[in-house]
C-alpha cells in the first residue's frame, strides 16, 4: 500500500531511555522508530557502546545503529542536581526504559515508585538478566550467560552434533528482549489510554530465551521419539544453499525439480513419517544433485517448482540485495562525522512514517533542559560550566 505518510504512530508520545549496551537501547530504538520522541540520558563518558568497533572517524557505526532517532542528554547524575533534572524529565515523560541490575536505579531515586509518585501515568520498563527479584536477580548477566543458562546453547550444540557449545558473538537475548519490551511498553501505553494508569514492565533475559525454546519447553516435557529434523546446509559448487522440503508438496516439488521424480516412490521418502527414519539419506541425495550446479542455477531450479530455497549470504550481500533495496530496509543516517547505513524497523505500517539519525554524545542537552523544562540559556550555561551537564559533543 503506497501514499504519502503521517508521523509515527507514537508521535507525542516521550521516552527517557536510561538504557546502555544493547536491550534497552534497542527496545528505546524500535519506540522512537515509531515515532516517539526519545531522550537518551547518558553519564558524561557517554554509553559504553560508543567506544565499540566497529569504529569509522571516531565514532561507533555499532553504536550508531542501536541508537539512531534518540536525542541526547549527558548528565552526572551523581551531583545532586544532575539527579534532580533527570528526575524532572522523568516527570515530563510518558516512558521511562532501563536495564541497569535490579536495585541500581532505586539506589539512584530513580525507581518506578519514586518516579511514579510524581508522574502516576509513567509507563517504566525495565530489563536485567534474571527479573527483578527473586534468587537469581542480583546475579550480573549478559546475554552469553543467560543464553548459556536457558538451554539455547546446549539445544544447539545438539543440532549441530558437536561436542561443546557452539561460541557466542550473535545476542539473542539483547535483541529478543529489547522486542518484547517494545511491545510490553506500546502495550502499557495502550492500557494507559484506558485506565489513565502508568504500568510497571519486568523484562528479563532468561524469561525471554525459554519463551523462544517452545518446542524444546515441549520436548522436555514429553520427549520426542524421532530425531527432529534439521534442516542443513547443501554444498553446491560455487557455495552452499539450504532447502526445506518440510511438507509433502515440497518434497514432491523438490524431487521434480532435481529430475528425480523416483524419489516419491521410494519407500524411504514417500511419507513424512518415513523421511524423517530416513532424512540424512534424504538430504544425500540433495547432496549429489547440488554438488554439480552453481548456488544460481540450484536457487532458480528450487523458486520455478516452488520449493523453500535460499542461498547463504553473508551480511554484506543481504544488505545489498534487491530484496533489501525494494522492501526499504536500510536508512542513510548522519551520525555527525558521516553517513550510515541503519536498518529500519522490521515491520512496516501503511500510514505512519519512521525516521531516523544519530545522535552526538549530549548533542540535545541544551534544547532538551530548555524545550522541555524551561531552562533559560543562561542557567543552561551554568550547568555546563559546572559539569552537571556535559556540553555537547
């Protein structure tokens, strides 16, 4: 559906995102994606996140894509009026995002029922590893931890029949969680609209990763006789593709594709029953048929006979594909050095509008205390010549 697009559908909506490293940010990302008005209060060396390769002109492109859309504010928070500015912001805002350990922002003043005290409407999630009570809830995690503690690496080690656990470098649980707590908050918000009440939202890590695990969760409830199917790379000459032939029209189409129409009479594939006894043999055969083709010549003989095919990207070429090209994927950003690439959001709407740029270290902080506080130039200029609020950069 195409024609010309209103704000975001969060638009007058205000964030104060106290968020650093990756689920947080990335759940004050996709709200300011949709509109909402995002303030980033950062101390004053700033989110770790922007010392993080990769790096391009001094600034962290990782960063960059984490934090696109936000305004941002850098006070020091441990001068009592630096404390009390953010307090007043909090005041002012319809959401308050944070995932430092439990207990850190109580000790701050900055808790649900302080804050909410004054603002009865807040909407204030927060996300740790483990919840926000409870015996675990103290302990320090990160998302290798808990996605070692879940079962994630453990299932897969299995699937891919290693030895140990694979290595992590991919955050699930960052990013997992940083969608349900968008989701949590729009939810909140909405309830709010109702009600007139704020809502308290507890997003942990650990809760997320086992909610993902459905089929495991089962599994381990009632074990599973057959060996599930995995679904596995196929080497062609040229590199590797993966097909799917999960239903019995697939792998009939898949069979006609590869000229092996005996395949359907074959006792060890006819059903779904017999293809999973037999699926490594299965995948064998697939195996032999790919082996003389080229990666082009195996996706395009798998997409005429409708069989689930893809070939394996890296990155690099998935952003620069045409199916990244036509759906709008990416967005050209300035980060205030130069430009970036940062994806969208992973959902479209047919009347609301997302935008998105980078924002410098306390780039925001004077027009922020003065847009939204009311401070004048002048008080704005004393607290930045005392340190309680950090020029921008």
């Amino acid at each position: 559906m195409t024609g010309r697009k209103t704000a975001g559908a969060l638009q007058g909506i205000r964030v104060l995102d106290f968020s650093a490293m990756i689920a947080g940010p990335y759940c004050a990302r996709l709200l300011a994606d949709s509109g909402a008005e995002v303030i980033k209060v950062e101390p004053p060396e700033g989110d770790y996140m922007r010392s993080r390769a990769p790096m391009r002109a001094g600034r962290s492109v990782y960063f960059g894509v984490l934090n696109a859309g936000k305004k941002s504010i850098a006070l020091d928070l441990k001068r009592p009026e630096g404390a009390q500015l953010a307090r007043e912001l909090a005041a002012a805002s319809d959401v308050v995002v944070e995932n430092f350990r439990p207990g850190v922002m109580r000790r701050l003043g900055f808790d649900y029922a302080t804050l909410s005290a004054a603002n009865p409407r807040l909407v204030y999630c927060s996300i740790s590893g483990y919840g926000q009570d409870g015996a675990h809830a103290s302990l320090p995690a990160y998302a290798p931890i808990v996605q070692a503690a879940s079962g994630f690496d453990v299932t897969a080690m299995s699937y891919q029949r290693a030895d140990r656990p694979p290595n992590s470098a991919i955050f699930v649980a960052d990013y997992l969680t940083g969608v349900h707590a968008f989701g949590a908050s729009c939810a909140a918000l909405v309830r709010r609209e109702r009600s007139g009440k704020g809502e308290y939202i507890d997003c942990a890590l650990m809760d997320s990763m086992l909610g993902m695990l459905a089929y495991e969760v089962a599994e381990a409830q009632a074990p599973v006789e057959r060996t599930r199917l995995l679904f596995q790379a196929t080497r062609a000459k040229d590199g590797f593709v993966i097909v799917a032939p999960i239903s019995q029209g697939n792998f009939e189409d898949m069979a006609h594709a590869m000229g092996r129409d005996d395949l359907k009479a074959d006792a060890r594939f006819a059903t779904v029953g017999a293809r999973s006894d037999n699926w490594d043999a299965l995948m064998s055969e697939l195996d032999r048929w790919a082996a003389g083709r080229t990666v082009a010549e195996c996706e395009a003989a798998m997409a005429a006979g409708g069989v689930p095919c893809a070939r394996y990207q890296s990155v690099a070429e998935a952003m620069d594909s045409p199916y990244a090209a036509a759906r709008g994927l990416f967005a050209t950003v300035q980060d205030g050095a130069h430009e970036i690439r940062v994806t969208n959001p992973p959902f479209k709407m047919a009347g609301a509008a997302a935008g998105a740029r980078v924002a410098g270290l306390g780039e925001h902080g004077p027009a922020v205390l003065e847009q939204v506080l009311g401070r004048s130039p002048t008080e704005i200029a004393r607290l930045i010549a005392e340190g309680v609020l950090c020029r921008p950069d």
